[in-house]
C-alpha cells in the first residue's frame, strides 16, 4: 500500500513539474487583437484590410420596381422589361416588377507612383415573366440574372477593365431621372471594355482617350442592315435585313474634354467607329463591302447653385452621329421594335415600327450610314432635404441614306397598300416628370411618369403576314404614330 502510495504522488509531482515548466514557456500576455481602423484618405466609408495598406470600401443598393401602364419602362414591343409592350392585347402585361441587388467593392492603396485602385460592382435582378406567342400560355421563364457593371484596374491616369464611356455626360441617360429610353445623347450606364487614359491639368480640367470595345456594350452595337435578305415577317418588326457584322478590326477610338467646377460641368466628346461588315451572301465567294468609319460628337453641359434652390440643377446635352447611331438611342434603346393602337381608316388596327443602324447595304453595294441627332435635358428642383421633384426630356431624329431608303423600300414595296408611302426615318420623343421623397437618409422612394412617342414616316397602309409572337393575325393594317405612357413607383435603399 505504502508503495502504490509513493507512486502516485510522484507522478503527480512530475506532472506539476511538466506543467509548471511549460508554463513558464508560455508569453505573459497575449497579443492585441488588430481591430480594423478608419481609413480617411478617400473619404467616409474606407477602412484599411488588417494587416495591410489598402482601404477598402463596400457599398450598393437594393431597389424594388413597380412598373404600370402595359409597356415595361420603355413603351414599345423588344425591350428588355417587356416582349409584347407594344402589342397591346392579351399578352401585353399590364404591370411589370423587379427586385435588384447591387454590390460594389472599391480598394485603393497609396504607392511612390500614386494610387491603385480596383472596382467592380455586381447587379443581380430577378424580373417579371413575359407571355409571347400565338397562344398565351406560352410564358417566358422569369430567372434571376447576374450583371456585372464596372470591373477595372486603375494606375497613374489609366484605366484598364469595364466601366461607362468617357465619350458619356456623368448622368448617363438619366439627366434628371426617368425611364432607359431617352434619346438624345450616348448611354453605358452598363458598362463597355476599355483601355482609357485621363490627364488632369488642375482647376478641375482633364482630356480623356480611350480605346473602347462597343461589342461588349448592353445589347452591343446597332444594326448593320445586309437589306438583300430581309422578309416581310421582318419588316413589320422593324428589322430591314440581316444583321451583318463581321468580326472586330479596330475598337471604337474615343476622346474627351471636360471642365468640372462648382458652377458645374461642361464636357465635349467625339468617337470614331468602325463598320466592318460580312458578306453579301452565305460565303466568302459573295464578296463583301469595303469598311467605312462612323462618328459622333456630343457636348454636355450641367449648372449647378441655381436661384431656384439649394442642390438645384439643370443638365443638357446634344449629339450628332454618322454611321454610330448607338451614340444617340443608346445602350438601353430597342434597335427594332413596333407598336400597335387603334384605327380610324377601317384597317384592322393601326401599327408602327422602326428599325435602327449604323449603315445599310445591298449585294454589291457599299455602306450607307445612317445619320442621326437628338437633344436630351432635365431639372431637378429640390423642396426640402427630403423631397425633390424633376421635370426631362428627349429628342431623337434618325435618317437614312438615299442609297439605305431605295434599298429599304423595295422590300416596303411588297407589302405597301396603293397609295402607301415609304420612309424608314423616325423621330423618338420622351418627356416625364417624377418626385422623390427621401424619408430618412439612403432611402428613397420614387414616383415616375413618362410619355414616348414614335413620329413615323411611312404613310397609308400594309398588307402585313402578322406577327406571331405578338398575336397579330394576317390583315390590312394603318400606318400611324404610336403613342405611351408609363408609371414607375420605386423603393430603394444605398448602403
């Protein structure tokens, strides 16, 4: 018993030594905990990574739509929000919502050769379905989508990645709120792939470059009308022809000048745009046009500090493109669509359509460019620190060729009632008003109302073969300007 006892306390005693030896080993004191820290070089909201000197910042907003009025946010029939908006039957939905979720990071680190910064901002949407086809069971799926708007890499005034258009006024197509469709001025609120340099000579003026690849633009490039193979089921869908791209050979070559001061903003940007089409028929051994360079021009002008009110503001632009017609109805405006209504002619309704492009061409032709030119504005007038109201417009006119028009016509001719006129050319107006009321800070709820109008040119009466995927029978139809109106309620809330 004596021995069992002596053997345990032993062990235990060697234990305690084992112990207290390692104890010894160990720090007196843990180390700090490294909290994460304010970083105040580039404004509220940055902190630096831990461990690190980089700051970064994240941010976006989540956004809830309401769209009334039976034609998405655009009015008219192909647009993203709504497939048989101008069709105004059984499948035209009535309203049309949306859920979007958008997240943006923003790092910068300070080096000996400035600052580098990353950005990109992801924007996931969930949509209303659509109903097409001759058959109204025939419903779109309604899906989540994922759009990824900025993606670049900036380093000592260049920047390589995606991001809007130094050719654009800052507002985009929004120059005091209102739907996508607003002609009048370039749009790449989506963003377009781009190499870009700014060299900025103090007191707020810079001059821009940029090499930009407008096929990786929303919806890309507009049409280039190969008109030989166009069909009269296409015509009255506003598609003239095959749209007949060839592959990429130069990349849009963009400049800009701009003066941003507290008085506002004045910029003027120019593009060069290059049309490089396919071929006249199914293979090599057609032939094709020779290339030929479009452009654009646009100023853009904002006047801040106003008599009328603190944060008040009036901003304007104008454009004018050859053969670069996404410049002017841009990144979010239809390239074809149609719209129907009633008629007073004893037609079975009356409908109207038009079709966009850079150029128009026919076997063994060259490139007809399309010309185009369109204003756009708005005023925002601020009431209070929590409610504001806008008044905006557009206008935009498109003109083809004398060499597009022939060649556009005699496809009209096989459908043209006797009498009938043709004219592919069409102007585009918008004109809205909205007021927003901004209860606490970074939420905001909005109420939009807009009319659009398609001014026509063709006159008189078709003989269409109907439209299927609008449920448009085969009939006797009049040729007629198309009018809109849309309502849209929004929720949303930045971070």
């Amino acid at each position: 018993m004596k021995m069992v006892k002596s053997l345990l306390l032993g062990t235990a005693a060697g234990l305690i030594a084992v112990g207290g030896a390692q104890a010894a080993d160990l720090p007196l004191k843990a180390k700090a905990v490294e909290y994460v820290k304010i970083c105040s070089l580039y404004g509220a909201g940055f902190y630096y990574m831990p461990g690190t000197d980089t700051c970064i910042k994240l941010g976006g907003y989540l956004r809830a739509d309401m769209i009334l009025g039976g034609a998405g946010d655009y009015g008219f029939n192909n647009s993203t929000t709504s497939a048989n908006g101008g069709s105004n039957n059984r499948l035209t939905n009535y309203y049309y919502s949306r859920a979007r979720f958008d997240f943006n990071v923003d790092t910068r680190t300070a080096t000996e050769y400035g600052v580098v910064r990353t950005y990109a901002d992801l924007v996931f949407t969930y949509d209303s379905t659509n109903a097409t086809g001759s058959n109204p069971s025939a419903i779109s799926t309604s899906a989540g989508s994922l759009g990824i708007y900025h993606a670049f890499i900036q380093f000592a005034g260049f920047t390589f990645g995606r991001t809007v258009s130094i050719f654009d006024a800052p507002w985009q197509s929004y120059p005091a709120g209102g739907p996508d469709t607003i002609p009048g001025g370039s749009n790449h609120v989506n963003g377009v792939n781009q190499v870009s340099y700014t060299a900025d000579f103090g007191q707020g003026i810079t001059a821009s470059v940029a090499l930009q690849d407008e096929t990786s633009a929303n919806n890309g490039q507009s049409n280039l009308w190969n008109v030989s193979s166009g069909t009269a089921a296409q015509f009255v869908t506003g598609v003239y022809g095959a749209n007949d791209w060839g592959g990429t050979r130069s990349p849009d070559i963009v400049g800009a000048v701009r003066v941003d001061q507290a008085w506002g903003l004045a910029q003027l940007s120019v593009v060069g745009h290059d049309l490089h089409a396919g071929y006249y028929g199914a293979t090599e051994l057609s032939g094709h046009p020779a290339d030929k360079w479009g452009w654009a021009v646009q100023g853009a002008l904002s006047i801040k500090n106003i008599p009328t009110g603190a944060g008040d503001a009036i901003n304007l632009q104008a454009v004018y493109t050859d053969g670069a017609t996404r410049y002017n109805f841009q990144s979010l405006f239809p390239q074809s669509f149609f719209m129907f209504s009633g008629s007073g002619n004893g037609a079975y309704q009356s409908t109207g359509f038009a079709g966009l492009a850079d150029g128009v061409f026919g076997t063994a032709t060259g490139i007809d460019t399309v010309k185009t030119w369109g204003v756009r504005g708005g005023y925002t007038h601020n009431w209070s620190p929590n409610w504001a109201s806008a008044v905006y417009g557009g206008y935009g006119s498109l003109s083809y060729g004398s060499t597009g028009k022939t060649l556009i016509c005699a496809n009209f001719a096989t459908i043209a009632v006797a009498g009938s006129t043709c004219n592919p050319d069409f102007n585009f107006s918008v004109l809205g008003v909205n007021t927003v009321w901004t209860p606490v800070k970074n939420l905001a709820f909005t109420a939009d109302v807009s009319w659009s109008r398609l001014d026509q040119k063709y006159s008189g009466s078709i003989t269409s073969p109907g439209i299927a995927s609008a449920a448009k029978p085969a009939a006797v139809y009049e040729l007629k300007d198309q009018d809109s109106v849309t309502m849209m309620l929004r929720a949303q809330r930045n971070f």
